[in-house]
C-alpha cells in the first residue's frame, strides 16, 4: 500500500469519485460471501475508502450482516478520517464497536496545524485528538500514521514535536511512520504547498529523532517498516524508545554503517 498521503490524493482524483455503493448490493455482497466462505473468514476491511463516512444505521446494518454471514470473523476494520466522527455521537461509536467494529486505521498524516492547513488535510490537532478520543473510549484499537518529511524543511520541527505531542494525549494502540512521497509526482503537491522542500535522507533522520524524543507513550506498538522508510524502525512504546533512538541515532552519525533499506527494495 502507498502512503496514506497518496491514498487521500488518489481518492480525490476525478478517476477516484467518492461515492457510497447500494445498500441492498452491499448486503447481498456480505450474504453471498458469507454462504461461500463463512466459516473461513476471520478478518473484514470495510473498504475502499473511510466506510465511517456513512451514516451509523447503515453501518450497524452492514456490521450486522457480518456477524450473521460470516460469523466466523474475528475482526473488522476500517480507514477513519476525524471528521466524519464529528457528527457522530459517544453513543453511536460505543454502537458501532459492540456491534464489531474492532480496528479504525487513522492517518493523521501530522500533529501540526500549519502542515495539516499547508497539505489542505482538513483537519487540525484539536480534531484528529477529539476522533482518537472518541475511539478510544469506545474501545476501538486506533492505528496511527505519521508522514516523515511531510512538513518540508520548513516545517520539520514542530511538525516532528506536535506530532509526537498528538500521539502523547491520544496513547494509540498502534503508531506508524511513512516517508511522504509522490508515485504520480509532486506537481499537485507543490502547487498547494509552495514552499514546500524534501527532506534529504539525514534530515529525516535527525525529524524522526525529534519525533521519538518527545513521544511519551505507555504501552503503543510502533511500527517504521513500511516500503518508503528507510530505515526500519519496530518496538513497543516506551519499552523500546531508548533502543529505537540509539537506532536512529547511529544512522545520523555514521550513516554508512547503519541497515538502510535500498531504494530498489523501497519500490522507489
């Protein structure tokens, strides 16, 4: 999977329109599926783009169905974009978790206001903590992502502390990095961001020791592995922060010496 970064761009591309399939197909999508491999299915992501989008009633319907067709499952998931909880209700999440919903995955992409108003996100710190909230005390395991770089040069630092301090009052389950990074170009990209600058591969580096500096969590899965990184990075919070520091650090000082990935295993 890309970054989520790329997804959002993707998913507001006129070939991506957004737009909520029937709801009788869908039901009839679960029953069949259900009828030929019920007993086999133990994991549903509720796909393509955020499902919480919908309406809670038709979410309960389809988290229903589930549960009658395929009551060999597990867990469901789905992406969660903050603000299509805000007119959800406590209630209504707490619904939607006892009737299944176990995983949301969250790309916050970052904890900072300028970057997020900079990237046209749609969000701010306040909105993305009122979401994580609002899951956790459902119940709902949150996974997080954070975009390494997306903030540029300009932005890197408070981009890097903010982020870490998003991830410090929400305590997710799970807390993920990307490189940010463009497979269609950085055209669009730029045109909103105009001062925007990469980072080079030491600059990341030294924004992802910022950011693991300040990260004060308890007991969070954190995960650094995905295609774009180049190093990687997997520990739990705060059991393993000294480690995965002294990581990134001896990546800063000898680069040269530390396990980076290369580029034709990163698909870049």
């Amino acid at each position: 999977m890309e970054s989520l970064h790329f997804l959002r761009w993707m998913y507001t591309a006129a070939q991506k329109t957004f737009r909520a399939r029937d709801e009788a197909e869908v039901l009839e999508s679960i029953r069949l599926t259900g009828q030929r491999y019920g007993d086999q299915v133990r994991r549903v992501f509720l796909a393509d783009g955020d499902a919480l989008v919908l309406p809670t009633r038709r979410l309960l319907s389809i988290l229903h169905a589930i549960r009658t067709h395929m009551p060999a499952v597990r867990r469901i998931s789905s992406y969660c974009l903050p603000r299509n909880l805000r007119k959800k209700s406590q209630a209504e999440i707490d619904e939607l978790a006892a009737a299944g919903l176990k995983m949301v995955y969250v790309g916050a992409e970052s904890g900072d206001d300028q970057v997020l108003a900079a990237v046209k996100k749609g969000e701010t710190f306040e909105t993305t903590r009122e979401a994580l909230d609002k899951l956790g005390a459902a119940g709902i395991t949150r996974s997080v992502m954070i975009l390494n770089g997306l903030g540029g040069k300009i932005y890197s630092s408070q981009h890097a502390e903010n982020s870490a301090r998003l991830a410090n009052a929400t305590q997710p389950e799970y807390l993920a990095t990307l490189v940010v990074s463009f497979p269609t170009g950085e055209q669009r990209f730029r045109a909103d961001f105009p001062g925007w600058e990469p980072l080079g591969q030491p600059e990341l580096f030294c924004e992802m020791e910022q950011f693991l500096s300040r990260l004060e969590l308890k007991r969070t899965v954190f995960r650094s592995d995905h295609a774009s990184n180049w190093l990687i990075l997997k520990g739990t919070l705060g059991a393993d922060k000294e480690r995965l520091l002294n990581q990134v650090r001896q990546a800063i000082a000898s680069p040269g010496q530390a396990p980076l990935r290369p580029a034709w295993a990163r698909g870049l």
